[in-house]
C-alpha cells in the first residue's frame, strides 16, 4: 500500500469512518497516480477501515489503471451498465454494507452520486474528507518538487519563446500559439489553463482573453502561462514592453516587482500566509494603486494549478516547510493596460525559493 493509502486508512481508523470515496480526478491520481478525464462517466477510489482499497471506472481505462500500478480491486463497466450495481455488489461481497460513518469530498462529488453512495447504507453519518485530503496534499515530497520544479522549467521556456515572437503586428493568438506549438515539441501535451498573452489595454483585464489585438510599439505584454508535467502544474506571469517604456507603466511595473519581491522575501515557515497578501497589498496601496489590485495574492499549486490553501489576507494558517504556492500581485488600469508578475513558490527550511526564474527585472523588447 503506497503512503497516501496508507495515511488515509490510518485516518479512517482514527475517525471511525468505515469507506471514503474519493471521486476526484486530481485526489484520485494523488493515490493511485493514474490520471485520466472520464467525462460524465463515474470514477473513483473506495478506501476502508477494515478492507483493502477498491477502483471502479469506465471498463475502456482498466488496462491503463493497470499499466499506472494499481493492485487491488478494480470493478470496470460498460457504457450500458449502472456502476453503482457493481458497487454494491462488490460491498455486499466485502461485507461493508452497514457503514455507519462515511466520508467523501463533499465539494466536489454532485448531489446524484452523493445520493447513490449513500443509498449503500442506511442512515450513514457523513464526514467530509476534503480538510484530510488538502492537509495531505499540502506539502509536498521529495519526487513532487522535483516534478514541479521541472514544470516551472517549462514555464520560463515558454515565456522566453513568447518573448522571442514579438514583432510589430504580431496578434495575441499568434504569440500564444507559438508558445504552446513549441512546447507541444517539447512533449508537453496539456497547458495547465488556458494560456494568458495580452496587448495594451488588453492588460487591463485580469483575466483577459486574447484574440486578434496587433502588437504596437508602446505596448505592455503580459504572459501567464503553465504547463501540466507528470500530473503537476506550473504557473508564471511576466509582463515585458515592446519597444519603449512610459513613466507610468514604469511606476506601476516597478511598484508590483516591490510588491512580488516584498512577499517572497516574508515566505519562510512559521509566517502567517495571509501576512504575505497584507504585504504585497500594502505595497500596492501605499503607491496609490490598491482599488487596482482586486485579487488575492496568490494559490496553492500541484496537481491542480489552483489548489488549498488559497493565499488571502483572510487565510490564518502558516507556511510549513515543503508548501508550494504562487505569488503573483498585479496592477491593472482598466482601457489602458496591466502588469503582473507570478512565481511559483517552495517554503524551504529557513525561507524560500522561486522555481520560476525567468527575469523580473523590466525588459524592453526591441
């Protein structure tokens, strides 16, 4: 039994809790390291208290459940068998049908199959798993960082070839398919969300889309970008000038790179991580620019690109050795354009390091 089984059915013992269904595709990949998208079809993990663990998916996936070294019980279906039939067949014949306390990810499993696993037992008490789950997946391991940081190599790559693509006329969309293709031939097969490369204005938008907007000479561009790589995600944001520079996207682009630098310098175990958003966001408002800067400072980062714990002032946990999370302030003036500046972020023993190193100094592309 691998070390997450393992801790889980430990968990399982602790609380009393008799099976936890996990239904996530991340969480089901964190412990059993197959990764798969079913679609609308069911999939999920069956841990125990007293039995060994359980897989139900779609009959088409088991060779590759397989393949990924899963050794326990697999039940696979077909498109025109009800799933939960075999599920409770398979409990019937494990004798794990009078379960009186049960868990699941209660954010994430819909009302349907909340209902269907419940139907299994009569009158359960339910336990949500998602605080065991996030406070497991939190800190990550030896062969997780070693993972990610070669994701966050990806990233300065594919910054770097968006960079290297600008030229006067040049459209958003033509960059941002210059950066995936070329990363494509780097055997990366899925962006970790939907890449980021804005003009201008364009830069305004936090969350902009980029479309047909050409390069001009004068133009802020900001890039975010990340890469799945072994089931870990990556997410930078650079923003660079093409051409010239004003004084007052210097002022906003100097003001975050403060900002940015400001909170990688506090990240260091044992500080408060809603006291890294306070003082990035200190920064922003003291230089007049804090109506501007509308999101939080940052999120968790692995298997899902935005993950627990999420980095707002609100949040009163504290940085444990081992944590990875972005740090990404931004200023963004709306119809007139935006920087932001993003690291992917590891809590080391006495501090912390950037995995993202692509420059942060400002760079004017000629």
């Amino acid at each position: 039994m691998n070390k997450q089984l393992e801790t889980l059915t430990n968990w399982l013992h602790k609380e009393d809790i008799d099976v936890l269904f996990i239904n996530s595709p991340e969480n089901v990949y964190y412990v059993s390291n197959f990764h798969t998208d079913p679609h609308e079809r069911l999939m999920g993990v069956f841990v125990f208290k007293e039995a060994e663990p359980l897989f139900i998916l779609p009959g088409m996936e088991v060779n590759q459940l397989k393949d990924a070294g899963w050794q326990y019980e697999i039940i696979g279906y077909a498109d025109h068998e009800n799933p939960w039939d075999k599920i409770q067949a398979a409990f019937a014949s494990r004798n794990q049908t009078d379960a009186k306390k049960v868990s699941f990810e209660e954010e994430v499993l819909t009302y349907s199959r909340a209902s269907a696993f419940l139907n299994l037992f009569a009158g359960a008490e339910v336990i949500s798993a998602e605080a065991q789950l996030n406070g497991m997946r939190v800190v990550k391991d030896d062969s997780e960082i070693a993972i990610i940081k070669r994701a966050a190599e990806m990233a300065d790559y594919g910054v770097q070839v968006g960079v290297d693509a600008l030229q006067e006329g040049i459209t958003e969309m033509e960059v941002l398919a210059k950066i995936e293709y070329e990363l494509k031939k780097k055997g990366i097969r899925e962006m970790s969300f939907s890449t980021m490369v804005l003009f201008g204005e364009k830069g305004g938008d936090p969350h902009g889309n980029p479309g047909d907007r050409q390069l001009q000479p004068g133009d802020m561009v900001l890039f975010d970008l990340g890469v799945v790589l072994d089931g870990y995600c990556s997410d930078i944001t650079r923003t660079v000038a093409y051409q010239s520079v004003t004084d007052k996207q210097k002022e906003i682009y100097e003001t975050v790179l403060k900002a940015e630098m400001a909170a990688l310098e506090a990240s260091k175990p044992g500080t408060r991580i809603g006291d890294l958003d306070t003082t990035a966001r200190n920064i922003i408002t003291d230089a007049g620019y804090g109506d501007y800067f509308p999101h939080r400072l940052g999120h968790g980062l692995g298997i899902n690109v935005h993950e627990f714990p999420s980095m707002s002032h609100l949040n009163d946990g504290v940085l444990q050795e081992g944590m990875v999370y972005t740090i990404e302030p931004g200023i963004y003036l709306p119809n007139i354009g935006g920087v932001r500046i993003e690291d992917d972020v590891l809590v080391t023993k006495d501090g912390c390091e950037a995995l993202t190193k692509f420059p942060k100094e400002l760079q004017i592309i000629e």
